[in-house]
C-alpha cells in the first residue's frame, strides 16, 4: 500500500501500487499520492443531475467518463488527476486515452481550493480542451471557464446563481441553474475540522 508520506517518482509507479479498498479518491500531487474518501450526498447528487443532462448531449465520436484519470505528463509524470464527469474520445481500445473536451468538477469545501487552483490551471493545458464547468456543492453557484480557442489559449470564466444559465458550447446545451440545482439547492451538511 502506499503511504501518502512516500514521495514516488511516477504515474507508473502509483497505478502499480496497491490501493486501499473501498468508496476511495486516489490522486498523485507532484509526485506524492493522496487518498481521500468518497464523495458526500450533495457531491453525488449534483454528479448525477450533470449526468442526466449531459448524456443525450454528448455528440457522437464521445463519450461521458466518469472518475476520468488524466495524467497531464504521461506515465513517468508526477500528476494523475481524478475528473468527476469527462467528455472524451471515445478510442476503442485505448482506455488511457485522455483528451477531454469538456470536463465537469462538482466543488465542496475541501476540494474547491485544489479544484479552482492548480487542477484547473493544468486542465486548461490539455490538449483539445474547450470547457471546464465546476458546480458548488454548498452554494448556488456554477462556474464555466471556456477556451477563446486562439493561439494563444486565452480562457474566459462565466458565472451563474439562482435563477440564471450556462451555455455548454462544446455540446451544444444550455444549461439552468435552477434544473441543475433541483427544487432547492444541494448544499453539503458536513462539516470540516478546522
């Protein structure tokens, strides 16, 4: 098993070691592995309504991922990311294969700083990438950061609350806040140490 105090040199070393069963999360962070547990209620629940709304949407070639690895430099990278939902290639017979064109994070109060930070600065990196969409667990609030798709990689970022939209170019879908969100906002009950 892996120790999360262990430093490893690659993505290939962490896929060979043995993982703790169960409902876990395993991520490498420059080159150190982290385990944390499943996601809360909330979290699944949001998950499940992007998944309900994403699917008829996705167009033909793809196909919507869940718990996507992305490994941003390869196996003998320091980086393995895990996706809530991708949209990716559907390459038959390349399971590692990893282009997304749309990824979706859904944020709770101990993943929304990684999530927003250095997650979403490497994903922006991704080839093919167009959209990247990340949804509160705990408040109403969904944010889009969209490639311009020139040259230059130039992202925007548009927000919506209650009562507004956002629109999915690389699928084609508009999107509702308050759909997205159910009768009543999906707000986690857990609460963190300090």
């Amino acid at each position: 098993m892996v120790d999360r105090r262990t430093r490893v040199t690659s993505v290939q070393q962490f896929r060979a070691a043995e993982m703790p069963p169960g409902d876990w999360r395993h991520q490498l962070i420059d080159g150190i592995p982290l385990t944390a547990s499943g996601p809360y209620q909330a979290h699944m629940d949001l998950e499940a309504r992007l998944r309900d709304f994403l699917t008829p949407a996705v167009p033909s070639g793809f196909r919507l991922e869940e718990r996507q690895e992305i490994a941003p430099g390869g196996p003998v990278g320091y980086d393995l990311f895990e996706l809530d939902l991708a949209v990716v290639p559907d390459v038959p017979g390349k399971p590692d294969f990893c282009r997304p064109i749309l990824i979706m994070e859904v944020l709770s109060s101990h993943t929304e700083s990684f999530d927003t930070g250095r997650k979403l600065d490497v994903c922006r990196g991704l080839p093919g990438m167009i959209e990247i969409l990340h949804v509160s667990s705990e408040r109403v609030d969904v944010a889009l950061h969209r490639c311009g798709g020139n040259q230059d990689r130039s992202w925007t970022t548009d927000r919506a609350g209650q009562g507004g939209t956002i629109t999915l170019a690389s699928l084609g879908l508009l999107l509702a806040v308050e759909d997205l969100y159910g009768s009543r906002p999906a707000v986690s009950t857990v609460r963190h140490a300090p």
